[in-house]
C-alpha cells in the first residue's frame, strides 16, 4: 500500500458542444481540461474523455 498522500483538487469538465456534428471528428486544442501531477507521473485529460476511463485512473492512483 502506498504511504504517499494524495491531494484531490476539484475540476470542471466542459461537455462537449452540442453543434458538433456526427461527421467531424472531434478535435480539440492542445490544452488539456485536467492536469494531475503525482510523485512519479502526469496524467493530463482532455475534453471529450470518456468518464470511465477518469474513474478507472482515479482508483489505480488510490490504489
């Protein structure tokens, strides 16, 4: 178990925009919406992620 200690910062994740349509792929900006820095890795999420891939990284870092 690690004996690191964790900090949680709130973020915001902006939807995606609804004007968007089905036959453009999604491209976003260079800027990531998240940025989580630990000891040993940065983890950077960006808009449009799919919100089971944040919960699965936020548990292995918990873990």
């Amino acid at each position: 178990m690690s004996t690191n200690k964790l900090t949680i910062v709130p973020v915001k994740l902006d939807p995606i925009p609804v004007e968007i349509s089905s036959n453009h792929s999604l491209q976003y900006t260079a800027e990531p919406s998240c940025v989580i820095k630990t000891a040993v890795a940065e983890i950077s999420f960006f808009n449009g992620v799919d919100e089971r891939i944040i919960q699965t990284i936020m548990k292995e870092l918990k873990g």
